[in-house]
C-alpha cells in the first residue's frame, strides 16, 4: 500500500533575503512549496567584491540546476593571498582549487 503526502497548504515565511533566505526559497520552489520572502531592505545595490563559493555548497546549486549558469559567470579560485592588518604580503598559498569559484555579489541596501 502507497502513501501520499500532502503538499502543505500554510506557506513558509522565510525573513531575510540574503543568501540564505534566497537559497531557502529556491529550494521550496523547486519542491512546489509555496513562500513569502520578507526583506526590510528597501533595494539592492553591488558590494563591489567577488563571494567564494566552497564547495561544500557547490552541490545545491547543482541540485537547483542552476551550476552550470553561476559557473560561467565565474572564475576558478587558484590561490589565497595572506595579508596582515597593514597589508604586508604574508604569502599566499598555491593550487588549484577546481571547484571553488568566485561570482560577483549584490547586498541589500539598508
Ligand atoms: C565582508 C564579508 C565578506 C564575506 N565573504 C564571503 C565569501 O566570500 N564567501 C562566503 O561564503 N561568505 C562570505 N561572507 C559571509 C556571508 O556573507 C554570510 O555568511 C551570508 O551573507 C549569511 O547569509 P544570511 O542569509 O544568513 O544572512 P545575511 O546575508 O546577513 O542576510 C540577512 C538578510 O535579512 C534581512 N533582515 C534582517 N532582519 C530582518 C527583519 N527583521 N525583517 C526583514 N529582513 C531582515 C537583512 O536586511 C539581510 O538582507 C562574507 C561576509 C562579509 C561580512
């Protein structure tokens, strides 16, 4: 014997929508589960610096379908350049980071 389960019928209120907020709610689309996002940010605006993306998360962007898209608008991570407070170069360590990858990022404007 089957069992079904239903959809719920309350949507999720999610607060925020930075990163997490918006991954949240690309999740509950892609599962039909219906959502407010609430942001008190009146509008968005460019922070002006890449994001890395690690990848541990690279997965979920896979599973929204969505990889291949952030990959082209990215950049692979091929070192990490060390600096102290007075930006004294302290080195950097080398490599190749396949699935590390930089895109560009928006914040809400508060
Ligand atoms: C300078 C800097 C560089 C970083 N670089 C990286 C990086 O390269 N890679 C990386 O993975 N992480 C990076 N991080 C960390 C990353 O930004 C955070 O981990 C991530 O933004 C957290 O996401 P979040 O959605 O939990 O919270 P947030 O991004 O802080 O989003 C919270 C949202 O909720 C809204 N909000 C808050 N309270 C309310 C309310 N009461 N009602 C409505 N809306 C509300 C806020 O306006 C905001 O838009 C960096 C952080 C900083 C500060």
């Amino acid at each position: 014997m089957s069992e079904t389960v239903d959809t719920p019928t309350i949507p999720v209120l999610i607060v925020g929508a930075g990163i997490g907020g918006l991954m949240l709610g690309a999740v509950l689309e892609s599962a039909n589960i219906s959502y407010h996002i609430l942001e008190r940010a009146a509008e968005l605006r460019p922070l002006g610096s890449a994001l890395a993306l690690s990848a541990n998360i690279l997965p979920v962007f896979e599973q929204l379908g969505i990889y291949e898209d952030l990959k082209s608008v990215s950049l692979p991570h091929v070192s990490v350049d060390i600096f102290n407070t007075r930006l004294d170069d302290l080195g950097s360590i080398g490599g190749s980071f396949h699935k590390i990858v930089y895109v560009q990022c928006m914040t809400p404007n508060e």
